[in-house]
C-alpha cells in the first residue's frame, strides 16, 4: 500500500501541478542536479535502499533507453520523484515507499502523467520548536496584523517609538492614493516628524552603551583576512566621510553613487550619505560601464565613491578602470571620484582634477559630524532595478517609512536580538544589502556579517567556515546558492560547526522544497525554522513571510502577509477572488516602505505598478492561495526574468543583443535553471550577409556582458531564421517558451501565426 496519504491522491492523478516520472538507475544517465537520496537523509526503506530526489529546479521526467516496461516494476534502484512543468511553481519533489503492487499499476500508465491542479498542499506544513520573544502564536499574530491593517497610523506609530524621532510625527501622520482614477499616486507616512537613518543605526546604540560592541564582522575573499568594526569605530568612519562629502559640496538632497566591493566601506558610504541627507545610489559591483553610465546619469550624481577594484575568488575586477570607461560617457557631470586603494587591486589609472584618495582624504576629517534631521518623506536612495521596456527604473525609498520596515522587519522575521552575529550573503548593490544587510541588522543593534568573496571559494565549505568562525545566529541567503552547495555534497556542511545557528532565511526567488528539506535537515539539523522571504526592490522589505515558531511552515510556501500589508488575489478583471485559488498577486494599500516613485518619471510609476489594476499595487507576480490563506508564489507574469536573484528585463538583453551589427532581432524568455533558478534563452535572428558561427555566438553574449554585466548573460542562443509573430506583428512568447522548454506538445494553438511554419524551423534548429 502506499504509506503516505498525500503521495496516495497524487499517484492517483487527483491534485497537483506537476508531473510524475519513474526513474531506473540500471537503464538511465542521471542529469546534473539528480542527488542520490541516500546521500541526503540516508535510505528510507530496506525494500528499496536507494532513492533518487532531483534537487534542481525542474528536472524533466527521464525514459529508459530500452523502452521496456519491464523494468519499471519494483526494482532495487527505482525511485519516484515529483518535478514542476515549465513556468509553474514547484511544489513537491519528494520520494515516498511503494509496495511493489501499487507501484506495477502506477507504471501501466503513461510514464508522464500530468496531474490537474487543486487546493491540496503537497507537502504537510512542517513545526520547528522555536519561541519567539514577540510572539506567542499565530492567534497574537492575527490580533497584531487585523490591527495593522484597521488602524495602520496608529499601529505603526506605537512601532515607531522605538526609534529615535527628532521632532514627533503627527497622530494622524498617513494619507495614500493607490488608485490612478482619483489622481496621483501617493503615500505619506509619518507626516510632520523629523528623523535620521544614521543616527537611529549609530549614536541610538552607543548612547545606550554598546558603542563597544560589534556591529560589522567584515571576512574578506581570502580566509584569515578579516576585520572586526565596533558601533564606535563604524561611527568615527562614517561621520569622517560624511565630512569630506560637504566639504566637497554634498548637501541635503544631492545624489551619491556607489560603486565599491563588498568592504566594510560600502555600507559606511550609505551611512554617510544618510547621515547628512546625501541621496545614495548603489551600483551592483557586476555592472559595466555603460550600465553604470546610465545610472550614474540618470539618478545627477555629483560624486562617484569606488575603489581600486575588488576580488572575487580568484578574478580580480577593475573597477575603477569601469568607473573611468562609464564617466567618459556622461562627461561634466561628476565633479569628485573618491577612490579607496584596495590593497588586493592596488593599481588604477587616474584623473588629476578629479579623482582622490580615500585614505588621504579621509584621514584629515574630524570623527564627529553634526547630524542632519530630514523630514520622514525626505528621499533616502534610488536604486536601479530592470524594467520590461530594457530602461532600468530608479526606485525611490525615503527615509522615516523605509527606516520602520527595515527595522520592524529584520526585528520579527529573524527574530533579531542586540549583540546578535547576523548575515546576510547579499550584495549591497542589491535591495537585499540594503534592507538586510546595512539597514536592518544595525537598526537592531546586531553584528552583521560582510563578505567580500564567493561563498564556493576557496572551497564548497566557505560559507560553513564563516558560520562556525563568527557563531552566526541567522543565516540569510538565497536558493541559487543552496542548490550549488547542494552540489557540493553534504560533507562540507557537516565538517562544520553549526550549532549557533538558530534561524534560515532565503531570499529572491521562491525555494523549490528539496532545498528547503536539504536545508532544514542537513544545514539547520532540524532545529531551525525557515523564513521563505517574499517582497521586492519595490516594497523596500518583507510583505509575506513566515515568522519563525509562529506558526507550521509549508516547504516552499511565501506564507502571510507582514503587519500592515493586505496582499489580494486577482482575476483578469481586477476583481478579488476569495479563497483558494490562483490568479495574480496585488497589494491594496500602503504599508510604510512602500516606493514613492521612479526617480525623475512618475508617470512610468503609475504606469507600471497602478495602471494594470486600477486601485492595487500590482506586484507582477502570480500567486496561488490555498484553503489556510497561505501564499505561494508562482513566479513572473511580466517580461522579466529572475535569474540568482536578480531581476533582468528581457527588452533590456535584447536592447544589448541588437546592439550587435549581425544581428537584426532578438527575443529572450526564460528556461529552469538547475542552479541559477532561472537562466536566460535567446532567440537571434541574424541580418543578411551574416552567418551563424560559435564565435558570433560568443559576441553576442559578450556584448550583453559588456552593456549590462556577466550575470545578465545569455545561457543559450538559439539561431532563429524567423520569429512567431501574430499578423499584427507581436512576437508569441509563449511559443518561445514552450520551444526552449522542449515542450512543443503543448503548444497550443497557433493559427493565429503570421507563418505557422516558422515553429517547425525553431524546433528543427533547436540547439
């Protein structure tokens, strides 16, 4: 019998997006990401010693070479396995015993059976012992968030209060239009009250006496290089930058851009800035010239903060000499680059006039700087994230409602303690650094981890080392990163002390569940809850997100919505659907960091986030809910493509691609990626006189390389004589998604092509 009823109602074809495959290891070549299960968890029945688990993000169904049904009977080395379709979400990837009855009937069937989706969940919630200090259970959960949501000025206010407001807000401090039919877009929150970012993370701590406390543990890319930086010594740094920057002409209101490794000097320059009122601007140390260029231009820096260049791993990136090649191409702009000698990346080409030495400039200016109070809506940063026209949009935070969030956030969901040893693997040119690496951690007092290297360097057992070196309490990082230390093989894990560790986090794409497993059992040894964190650049911190030992947490599941956040599921209509159910995912009101605007084109704002559904904040994102309430996130529905995390336009590649000369149109979808979650798949459709070579292929991806970054790179080009166009012109992307996805089968209907035998060649051409 089958021993486990959820695997029951699945093998019966009942519920579920996915698809079932049988796997014989006597007659099949595994794929990469295909994991023995004995190797995770150790065998699961003495009837069938060695399981197979995909922890991948998709995994196609496998066939056997012979096509002979005998040996898909009950065989030593057959496991059954659960993968997600392409462009669903994954919600199960889970291998259970099967007597050899149920598993003959089962194999007399279709190897692939597509199950029709439902309600159920398929894998059951999963309870982690953990006591949370601010929460009981989910029944005080449910009386803070009903409040949150009823009364969101004065709930937010009595948060408030636990920072430092230099002249108090007013009681009735929030107002808000989400709709675009009753006029501009808005929403203020903390009307009337005076603050300062840096001084409620700094002077707030050292006044109460943790001055001497850690609060940045910076490891640098070679083991044994580190330094430790105390809430008093961060603070001297700070306020010395923040005097050279106004006596360099940087006042209130004045963008800065920031374009550093991952040095304890980067999170300083935000600080800095936030200090005296300076609007930063940090860009992603993995973005070229011209991508800098067109932030640098587009946010009026008037300083550029970098470095000599920085390490990862082995390869060292010149930075600086990105700096100079971005700055040519918006000349007269910038008038200062404060450069800091990294001593990895020692040499650098120079501008007299305008370029300067961080530790010469530096060392001259006092350690005290007279803090600049602004008002809660004064602008705090502008950070790029892609968009689906290929221009990047600077999303605009301001300081008192980004200030609660961070905070509020990092307090509830990591459960954050003073004197906590805190880290995030995040970059600070993404949102993630921001909010959870800089902001977050400091505004709770804790010590937080800044990593300069890569988390597989020198060695898969680095991030493991980091752990067991600074006894990290809460570890955040995201899926791409746990499936390549999946990889790795579990002995790296367990060479390690872990026993510090007391809450996971992941960020930036949902998790498919054999990670989550993987990561509960073998990195958290079952002892820790997940956070399976869901918000963006956007909503500047969490909006849906489990609390640990709050209540069970589905694998794989965004779970509920954070204090004043009122998540909604859509129809195609814009109208609300109740209950379970699937449809896309929108917010209807503010919650205090929600983005203000996109710096300099508030019409592409509206446009973008109020315009799709008159009266919501639209997230771009599908979601499913389930009979608890629960939010799953299915990914996408916008032409933007979430690769390791980091959001990339498609019509900004394809901006890059057609940059080309031979090149005469582009199109890019996405594919499953094993590591990455999601990689990029581009069609090129090449101009006459041009030929289709591996080394055009190499130009091609190394000017998408070169225009916006490795990360944005291409995996796959698929030579594409003509694209699928409707009559009108519009190129079907899902049958270019069906195509990459080697899903040709469930093309449906394409009558409406302009050339219908345009697909045929796509396939016939497929690399």
């Amino acid at each position: 019998m089958v021993e486990n009823k959820s695997a029951q109602r699945y093998a019966e074809g009942v519920h579920g997006t996915m698809v079932l495959a049988l796997h014989c290891l006597a007659r099949l070549t595994l794929p990469k990401g295909c994991i023995p299960l004995q190797q995770r968890f150790g065998a699961f029945s003495k009837r069938l010693p060695l399981f197979m688990l995909c922890t991948s993000a998709q995994c196609l169904p496998l066939h056997t070479r012979t096509g002979s049904p005998s040996c898909l009977s009950l065989h030593p080395h057959c496991a059954l396995s659960a993968h997600r379709t392409a462009g669903t979400r994954s919600f199960l990837s889970r291998a259970w015993e099967l007597s050899e009855q149920p598993l003959k009937k089962l194999v007399r069937r279709p190897l692939r059976l597509r199950l029709e989706a439902g309600a159920h969940e398929p894998m059951e919630p999963v309870s982690t012992p953990y006591q949370h200090s601010l929460l009981k259970d989910r029944s005080q959960y449910d009386a803070e968030w009903r409040r949150s949501v009823e009364d969101p000025a004065g709930f937010w206010g009595d948060m408030a209060s636990n920072y430092h407001w230099e002249q108090q807000f007013e009681t009735n401090h929030q107002s808000e239009n989400f709709d675009v039919r009753k006029g501009k877009i808005f929403q203020k929150w903390f009307r009337g009250g005076k603050t300062n970012l840096t001084y409620n993370c700094l002077d707030r701590h050292i006044e109460r006496g943790l001055g001497d406390s850690p609060a940045l543990l910076w490891e640098g890319n070679e083991p044994g290089t580190d330094k430790v930086l105390t809430y008093k010594q961060v603070h001297a740094a700070v306020c010395q930058l923040a005097n050279w920057l106004k006596a360099n002409g940087i006042t209130k209101g004045d963008a800065v851009a920031i374009y550093l490794p991952m040095l304890p000097e980067l999170p300083i320059a935000m600080l800095a800035c936030a200090r005296i009122g300076a609007v930063h601007s940090v860009i992603f140390g993995g973005f070229s010239s011209d991508a800098l260029a067109s932030r640098v231009k587009n946010c009026e820096a008037k300083v550029v903060i970098t470095a000599t260049g920085g390490m990862r791993g082995k390869k060292a990136i010149p930075l600086k000499r990105i700096v100079d090649k971005g700055l040519a191409k918006v000349s007269g702009l910038v008038s200062k680059v404060l450069v800091y000698k990294n001593p990895d990346v020692p040499e650098c080409d120079w501008t007299d006039g305008r370029d300067v030495w961080w530790q010469d400039e530096l060392a001259s200016q006092s350690t005290d700087c007279a803090v600049e109070w602004v008002e809660s809506e004064h602008p705090l940063f502008t950070l790029y994230t892609s968009g689906s026209t290929g221009q990047p949009k600077g999303v605009l935070h301001t300081t008192g409602g980004y200030m609660l969030m961070a905070g509020t956030t990092t307090r509830y969901v990591f459960d954050l303690q003073p004197g906590d040893v805190y880290w995030c693997t995040a970059d600070c040119g993404w949102i993630t650094g921001h909010t959870y690496l800089t902001y977050g951690p400091l505004l709770n007092g804790a010590a937080s981890v800044v990593f300069e290297g890569q988390p597989t360097y020198p060695d898969a057992g680095r991030v493991w080392a980091i752990v067991q070196k600074y006894k990290v309490k809460q570890l955040y990082t995201a899926p791409t990163l746990i499936r390549a230390l999946i990889n790795a093989g579990d002995q790296w894990v367990t060479k390690y002390d872990r026993s510090s560790l007391a809450i996971l986090g992941t960020v930036g794409e949902p998790i498919n569940p054999i990670a989550w497993q993987w990561y509960h059992e073998v990195v958290g040894e079952g002892r820790c809850p997940i956070v399976d964190t869901y918000w963006q650049t956007e909503t500047g911190a969490h909006i849906i997100t489990p609390l640990p030992g709050v209540w069970p947490q589905p694998p794989g599941c965004a779970s509920l919505p954070f204090f004043g956040v009122q998540p909604v599921m859509l129809n195609e209509k814009g109208e609300e659907l109740q209950g379970a159910g699937e449809g896309f995912l929108a917010v209807k009101a503010s919650w205090p960091s929600t983005l203000r605007t996109l710096f300099g084109d508030h019409a592409r704002y509206e446009t973008t986030y109020f315009q799709p559904f008159k009266g919501y904040y639209f997230t771009g994102d599908g979601t499913r809910r389930d009979k608890e309430g629960r939010y799953w996130i299915t990914g996408r529905v916008d032409d933007v493509i979430n690769v390791s995390g980091h959001r990339i336009g498609t019509a900004e590649v394809e901006a890059a691609l057609t940059e080309h000369p031979g090149c005469s149109e582009a199109a890019v979808v996405g594919i499953e990626h094993a590591v990455k979650g999601q990689g990029l798949y581009a069609y090129i459709t090449l101009k006459e006189g041009h030929e289709y070579t591996d080394a055009l292929k190499k130009e091609l991806v190394n000017i998408v390389r070169s225009q916006i970054g490795a990360f944005a790179a291409p995996d796959v080009i698929h030579w594409a004589p003509g694209l699928p166009k409707t009559r009108s012109g519009k190129i079907m992307r899902r049958v270019l998604r069906k195509i990459a996805a080697k899903e040709e089968s469930e093309l449906g209907d394409t009558s409406t092509l302009a050339d219908p035998a345009v697909v045929d060649a796509l396939i016939a051409n497929r690399p």
